[in-house]
C-alpha cells in the first residue's frame, strides 16, 4: 500500500512541476522570441538496498520548440527578425556566449548595443558600441551603418555588424535566463546564410490554447492523484480498525 502511496505523492508532485512549466509558457505567450518548453512524465526506479522494486514518477523538460514566432510589423530602426533559422550572439555574467533571437534591441546609457532586457548584442569584435548618431540602418546580413551627428544626409559610417549565427539545433539547450546555449561549442562563427529584416519582431511561439488545454488535463491529474492518496489513507484505516483487538 506504500508503494500505491509513494507513486501517487511523487506524480502529484511532479504534477505540479509541470504547471509551472506551462504557467510560465503562459506568461510569456507575448514575450519577443520566446521558445516554449515541453515537459513529459515518466516512471524511474528508486535504487538502494536491495532489489529495485519501487518506482517514482518524474517530470523532465526533455525539448523546446523552436519554431519561429509570429512576425510582428513595428518600422523601428532597432527591430530586427532573423529570417528561418539563426541566433544572435550573447553572454551571460561569466562570459560565457549564449544564444537569442530576441530583436527589440535598443542602446543603452554607454552606447552598447542590447536586447530589450539587457542583453549584450555581439558583433564580429565583441560588443557593439554606437557613438551618437542622427540615423541608424541595420542590414540584411547585420552591417551597422549610421549617419554621425552633425553629418551631411548622405554620409554614413559603418560601425560594426551583428554576429549571425546557425549552430545545429540538436545541441541547444535553455539556460535559466531563458538564453540558449550549445553542448557543442562554446565559440560561435558567422554563417553568411543567416539574415535579418528590420522593422519587423519576432513573437513568442507558445500556443496559447494548447498550454490552456495542458493545464486543464494536468489539474485533472492532479486531482486523480490526490483522490489515490486519499484512497491510500482509508485503506489503512480501514486495516487498522481490523487489526484492533
């Protein structure tokens, strides 16, 4: 009966993991670029002394899709969209690169080229810097290009170009900021067959009314949980009114 007990207490557990999994799909379904995450459950066996007869259930974020979002029309100079597949570059507090396709990028108080959270955008030279400019384009392949303050309307400076990246997506996994980084590399090169569109953003690629029907079916299950551990408990009160003398 304990073993009845154990599974349903570790599946209600695990449960509730995975809501959280969807809430936080659901809470991000209008965040730029977002990738949605999957979660599965399977049975594990609990090694020990002895034989391993026990199992416990266990929830695993075993994917991500990463199907591109929907495109989002803003005419900002500082949107940009990778086309297809690709990654601009970044990193986090140890200086480890790591990939995003968030496009709201922006220009902080130093002149450092961001992503809309913070997020240092890499160019071919490490991080970009923007001196003061009256207009910024951003091409195709990347190229940074500004007319400087005070310049004439046809005098334009290239500053830098955006490091554009294509590594297999088989290596990919999420980090906890939500960035992607590679099991196989840790160094990304430019490929030339990645390109962006300005103006545009992608959106987020979690379906709404699929994460609204996983978390009905997983409160469901939850429930069904619950009730086999309430189950459990009145079965042993039931066997202890039995054993009395």
């Amino acid at each position: 009966m304990d073993k009845l007990l154990y599974i349903a207490m570790t599946g209600a557990r695990e449960t509730g993991l995975a809501q959280a999994k969807t809430a936080n799909n659901l809470a991000n379904a209008s965040t730029t670029a977002f990738k949605a995450d999957f979660a599965q459950f399977r049975a594990m066996p609990v090694y020990g002394d002895g034989h391993a007869s026990r199992v416990f259930a266990m929830t695993e974020r075993p994917g991500y899709r990463l199907s591109g979002g929907g495109e989002v029309t803003t005419g900002r100079d500082l949107d940009v969209s990778i086309r297809g597949q690709g990654w601009m570059v970044t990193q986090n507090e140890e200086g480890e690169e790591l990939l995003t396709r968030r496009g709201d990028l922006k220009i902080d108080a130093n002149g450092t080229l961001t992503d809309g959270i913070g997020n240092v955008i890499f160019g071919d030279g490490g991080p970009i810097s923007i001196p003061p400019f009256e207009k910024i384009d951003i091409a195709a392949d990347g190229t940074i290009s500004i007319r400087p303050v005070g310049a004439q309307p046809n005098e334009t400076a290239i500053v830098e170009r955006i490091r554009l990246v294509n590594p297999d997506p088989k290596d990919l996994f999420k980090t906890t900021e939500g960035l992607f980084k590679s099991s196989d590399t840790e160094i990304f090169d430019n490929d030339i067959g990645v390109s962006l569109q300005t103006g545009m953003l992608e959106g987020s690629n979690v379906s709404v009314v699929e994460e609204l029907s996983n978390m009905i079916a997983m409160s469901r299950k939850y429930e069904v949980q619950v009730k086999m551990m309430a189950s459990v408990e009145e079965r042993g009160q039931a066997l202890d009114r039995l054993l009395q003398p």
